[in-house]
C-alpha cells in the first residue's frame, strides 16, 4: 500500500471524528485482510498490515483513517480488484437485481414520472433490472467503473445508493455530493448497516468491520442524522440497514415515509 503508515506501522491515539469533529479515541486495530464474508467461511491469509479504528464518544461515528489518501487507483488495486468478488459475492449482480425489486415494489405506480439515480452503481445491473420492468429514466453513476464515471447531468427524484456510505472516506463531501444531485421534493433511497448495540462488546470483532471490503465508514442512527442534517435533510430507517433521506414527502413516497421511520 502506498501510506507510509503501512510501510513503517505506528499506533495512533486518536482522530478527529468525519462527522461531528469530536476527538476519536483509538477503538482497535485489525488485519487488512478482515473481511465481510469470513461469517460464511471466506478467510484471507493475514496481510501483516494493521488498519486501526476510531470510535467517537459523541456521534459514535466508526471510521479508520489509513485510506484516506488513497486515490481511485489505490482502491482499485488494493479494494476493487479481481479478488473483491471474494469478500463481497452479491455486489455484482445479487444486490443490485434485489435492491431493483425492492425499488420497484414501491414506486412501480410513478415508474414513467420519476427520474432515477444509481449512485455508486457498479457495473449498472440495477438500472437495467428497472428500466426492464418500465423505469423510463434511470442513470447509473460509479466514479470506479469507467462506464458509469461521468458525472451525470441535472437532479433527480429518487437517489439509490446501495452500500456506498461505508466505503467512503470523506463523508462529509459524499453526503453534500448526494444532496447536490437531488431534486427539490427528491428522496434518497439508501442502505448501510447501522452498528449493533453491541459494539462496544464486540469491537472489531463485527463482521461488518471489513477493510479488505472497504468499510471504513461505520454509522450509527445518530451519525447518520446528523451527516444528513448537514446537508438539509431528514432521514427515516425502516430496519438497520435500510433508510431514506428527504426534506420534504413527496407524493411519490408519502405512502413509506412517515416521520422517523420508513416502511418499504
């Protein structure tokens, strides 16, 4: 890796938290090779290279600091490469096609009305299963994939993003890029895994704690309002990893969102 921090490791003792500012005291620290599907039997050889996370006390925003000079090149060659499909199976095809029925059972009523934006979007299965069962205007946007890296043009009504917000290592600038691409009365349909009560048991230990998937970014329910507030909007959750982001209802989705909570 190309930090310095993995070429001559040091222990740091604290950071300042992305998304309240607060000092972050040292949560633990784990092996690059940590990965999400080591709860189903996926294990890496350890990499000798140590990824350390913070915990805010206010927020109780997770997060690690050592990708966050990586450009999209580093990601590639050390996150996104041929071997991701290892440690992320589903992200292909699986989520993106269920991620696509769940859209659709919802909005099939507004389907030739609303304009839609995969944000982070891969390889653009997600669009085409929606444009398949007759979403008239649907973008895919995903800096990472060639074909999708240009930034689209205009704003639009519905904003999916599916498992992005924990990849990213300036949540600040994504949750304020996202809000810029929503239209007035727009919604952001969004999942990422909010931490389990029990994290302070658990530590790194949580499955959902992967730096060899790129989940440097880890929310709570509050950290998550709060990144979101940021940029004007409100957000209600379904379950714990399911939410949506809004100013204001619009008719489109006044049937799943009522205040604090959402109903897909």
């Amino acid at each position: 890796m190309p930090r310095a921090r993995f070429e001559t490791p040091s222990t740091p003792e604290a950071a300042v938290c992305k998304c309240c500012g607060e000092a972050a005291k040292l949560f633990g620290v784990t092996d690059f090779s940590k990965n999400c599907s080591e709860r189903t039997g996926v294990f890496l050889p350890l990499s000798g290279i140590p990824i350390y996370y913070f915990r805010c006390p206010g927020c109780g925003f997770l997060f690690t600091t050592d990708f966050d000079d990586f450009g999209p090149e580093d990601f590639k060659r050390w996150i996104y490469n041929d071997d991701y499909i290892r440690v992320d199976p589903n992200w292909r095809d699986g989520r993106p096609r269920a991620t696509a029925a769940l859209v659709a059972k919802n909005f099939t009523a507004h389907r030739d009305v609303i304009s839609v934006l995969d944000y982070g979007s891969g390889s653009g299965v997600l669009a085409e299963a929606l444009q398949a069962v007759g979403f008239t205007n649907v973008v895919s946007y995903d800096p990472m994939v060639a074909a999708h890296a240009a930034r689209p043009r205009g704003r639009f009504d519905l904003i999916i993003c599916v498992e992005v917000l924990e990849h990213v290592t300036d949540p600040a600038r994504v949750f304020a890029d996202i809000a810029a691409l929503r239209s007035d009365g727009g919604i952001v349909f969004h999942t990422t895994l909010l931490q389990l009560s029990e994290i302070e048991t658990e530590k790194l230990n949580w499955w959902y704690v992967g730096p060899r998937n790129g989940h440097v970014s880890i929310h709570t329910a509050k950290s998550l309002a709060l990144s979101w507030a940021k940029v004007g909007l409100k957000v209600a959750s379904a379950r714990q990893d399911l939410h949506i982001a809004y100013a204001d209802v619009p008719d489109f989705a006044a049937h799943i969102i009522k205040p604090g909570t959402a109903a897909p």
